[in-house]
C-alpha cells in the first residue's frame, strides 16, 4: 500500500486524504507557491493539491530519485541514486501551470 498520506493535526491526527504513489515511494516532499511537490523514487515528481491529495501534474525525470524536492531560489532540485543533482526552474510548464497561487 505505498501511498501519501495527509493527516489533520487539529484532531486528532484524523486522515484528510491519501494518493496512491503508483509502486512508488516518496523520497521527499516541499511546499511551493500553494502547491505541495512530492518526488518519488521511480523519477516522478508530483505536484498535489494540498487541501485534496489531487493530482495537478505530473512530471517525469526518467532518472531514479535518492531525494529532493528543495527549493533553491527559482529551481527545483533532486538528487538521482547516482548522485547527480537534476535542477528544474520553477517556471517549468508543467511546476508553473500547476494552479500556484
């Protein structure tokens, strides 16, 4: 059952919504411009609702993840197993037109 999890801290740990992570596992998430970006170890990046768990977009790397995502100015980085660091702009079209605020 890999999927991601949301819990409300407000009561009682109560779950909010889950997403299925396809096979997958999150190696990391980060919370950017209204949307929450989750990367996972197959090479796809996430960009979620948070209030939902929906699936906005998204974004294959076609590289295995050991972590990320971070924020570092305007990009967005991930680290692969090989210890390469994949650094994206935020403005992507697939990170910019995700529904941000």
């Amino acid at each position: 059952r890999q999927q991601l999890h949301c819990l409300d801290l407000q009561n009682k740990l109560q779950p909010l919504w889950e997403t299925p992570l396809e096979g997958s596992v999150a190696v990391g998430a980060v919370e950017q411009g209204g949307n929450l970006i989750v990367a996972r170890d197959d090479g796809v990046v996430l960009v979620l609702d948070p209030a939902s768990g929906m699936v906005k977009q998204r974004l294959p790397l076609y590289e295995r993840l050991l972590w990320g995502p971070r924020v570092w100015g305007d990009r967005l980085v991930v680290a692969t197993v090989d210890g390469s660091l994949l650094s994206l702009p935020l403005q992507t079209p697939a990170l910019a037109n995700a529904g941000g605020r």
